[in-house]
C-alpha cells in the first residue's frame, strides 16, 4: 500500500487516499444510510454539492426511506483529506482484512476495519469499489450491540456509480 494511505506515524493505512475519495465522489453523488440504534430507525442522506481538486461541498440531512430531506440540510465544505482523516485509526487498536459482504447493495468486497477501544468496538467495512464512507458501521459494547449504520442507496445524479 502507497504511502499516501498512511496520513501518521502510528496510524493504520486507510482504505483510500484522498485523491482516490475525490475521483469515487463526483458532484451529485448521493448516499443514504439506515441508522438503527437505541432511539429507533431512521434515515440520512449525504450529498457532494460542488466538487474541486482540494475538496467539495456536502450535504447531509435526515430523510425516509426513499431519500426525501426531511428536515433541514446542514451544507459544509470538506477537503478530500478530511474525508480520508474520518477513516485513520491507531494501528495499535485497529485490525484490517479483506471481507465480501451482503448489505441492501449488493455482496462487495469490502476492507473491514475492528477498532477496539477500552469495552467498545466498532466495526467498519469499506466497499473497494466505493470510496469514501462506508458501506456499514457497528458500534458495540461488549456484547451489547449499540448502534448498525448500512449503506441502502448509492447514487450520482440517479444512477448507481460503476
């Protein structure tokens, strides 16, 4: 793995760099995830507005099922970087390995990363074939399941990336 994946000293490598984020994440690239936690199920949508070399700008509201906003739309700018940072956790307490996984997509391959820290562990697995966030997230506590975030749609101006 390049040396543009490791952003520190003591850091795992992540599973893109952030010209690998920019070149997967065109304007009108949008995303929706289910949350399912202890407040119940719902929705957010996650949106690239403007895109440049550096960074772009992002949306990210609540919405239902079908990725109508509800509510309102916080609009920011990011650097392709600060999306890549998102995914840098301590080697130290970081596993990685190659995974394929069923989720409401498709089965992708996925780079699967287990953090544990202190009685917590969060799980996330990152679709080789869709850089940026990823395809679904678990957060636990011991064996107590706390929160699972799943990728249920992936779209660029309606139509499904690669």
């Amino acid at each position: 793995m390049s040396d543009d994946h490791v952003l520190a000293p003591g850091t795992a490598p992540t599973p893109f760099s952030a010209s690998e984020i920019r070149d997967g994440c065109p304007a009108g690239r949008t995303v929706v995830v289910r949350v399912e936690d202890g407040d119940g199920v719902r929705h957010r949508r996650s949106r690239f507005v403007a895109v440049t070399d550096e960074g772009a700008t992002y949306e990210r509201a609540d919405c239902d099922a079908d990725g109508a906003v509800v509510g309102d739309v916080v609009t920011a700018p990011l650097t392709w970087l600060d999306l890549q940072r998102h995914a840098s956790f301590p080697a130290e307490v970081t596993t990685r390995d190659e995974v394929t996984l069923e989720f409401p997509l498709g089965v992708e391959a996925c780079l699967r990363y287990v953090v544990r820290e202190g009685a917590g562990t969060t799980t996330f697995w990152f679709s080789t074939r869709r850089p940026g966030m990823p395809v679904k997230v678990t957060s636990q506590r011991g064996d107590r399941l706390l929160s699972t975030t799943v990728m249920v749609s992936d779209v660029v101006d309606g139509t499904p990336p690669g």
